[in-house]
C-alpha cells in the first residue's frame, strides 16, 4: 500500500510517538518523559515549527500521544468522526508547503500553533487519507501478546503483525517452544502407549 509520501512520514511519526509508552519500548519505560525527548522525536521526523522545549509543552505531547493510540485501532466511521473533531478544534486550514528539503506536503496549522497541536492536525490529515482509501485496517496494535506497541502496515499484501522485529522474533520463539514442548508431550505419550504392559 502507498499513500502520499507526507502520509506516510506522519503515520509513521505516529508509531513512533505512540510506541514511546513503557508496554511498547523495548527498555520497557516510558520514553517520553522530559523535554528533550520530545526535541529529538521532533528532529528525528524533520517536524517544523514551534518548539518550545518545556514541561509544559511535554505534557501536551504526552496528552496527544494517549488521543493518537485511541484513535488508531478505532473503526474506520469512529476514527473519521475523531477525525473531524480534531480538524475542527484547530481550525485547520489546508495549504501546501515546502520546507526542510521536503517536496509539497499539506500543512493545516500555524507553524507557530503549539506541538501538540500541529501533531494533531497533521495526524488527522494522514488518517483522512488512510480513512478516504479504506484502509483503516493498516493500522492496529502489535500482535505480540505482551506489547502495547501499534503499527502501520504498509507492506504491499497487509500481512505486517508486529511493531518490531524484536516482536516478531520474540513471537516466534514463543511459538517454536510451545510447539517443542507438544511435540515432546506428543513422544512421551508415543513411548508410554508403546511400553510392554
């Protein structure tokens, strides 16, 4: 699945906000907890704008983090309806911009709008893409039973079940133990059944 280069660049700015939570790190803490971890999440996805570098702002970020991972396993009619609410609050205002080395791309807030504000709208404006093409179901939670990570499928047939590699490979070993172990079991009573009586 493709979407619009900027769709994609803030569907995944997402899973990385929302995968900062402690059930989805791989230290297993929360990984958005002072100023500068908002400052290098904000470099690290080239986001423009207003930075102001404080608690306060972490705060909103963090408050923005908890909207965005209720949103993304909502039901496509759910998510729009968010959706809509979000654009609503901040007044957005569709425009094309380019900046940063990045080709055209919509923005729909102030550059000067506070951070956690523009991530709403610029999530929103992804998901009005992902909702627009049905496919809403490229977005979902880590299958790794012990996870609270989320992801965003965009490989080409929609078979991604992990946040991670880690995950999968943990999964994975999970399964190949558990079918150890019944194979074991399976040989054990193989070998009773089988004893001189």
């Amino acid at each position: 699945m493709h979407f619009a280069p900027d769709t994609e660049a803030s569907l995944a700015f997402t899973v990385d906000l929302a995968n900062t939570v402690a059930g989805a790190t791989k230290s297993g803490l929360d990984e958005l907890i002072s100023p500068a971890q908002v400052v290098q999440l904000f470099e690290a996805h080239r986001f423009s704008g207003r930075l102001d570098r404080t608690e306060a702002e972490l705060a909103e970020v963090r408050a923005t983090r908890e909207r965005l991972r209720r949103i993304w396993t909502l039901d496509r009619d759910d998510a729009a309806l968010e959706v809509n609410e979000l654009l609503q609050s901040a007044q957005a205002l569709p425009r094309l911009m380019r900046h940063d080395g990045m080709d055209w791309h919509l923005h729909a807030t102030d550059p000067a709008a506070p951070l956690a504000e523009r991530i709403l709208v610029e999530v929103a404006l992804a998901l009005v893409d992902v909702i627009r093409s049905d496919e809403s179901g490229r977005l979902r939670a880590c299958d790794a039973e012990d996870c609270d990570g989320l992801l965003v499928d965009l490989s080409r047939n929609g078979s991604k079940r992990f946040c991670s590699v880690r995950c999968g490979n943990r999964m994975n070993m999970v399964a190949f133990r558990q079918r150890a172990a019944g194979d074991a079991t399976a040989d054990a009573a193989g070998t009773v059944a089988g004893a001189p009586g």
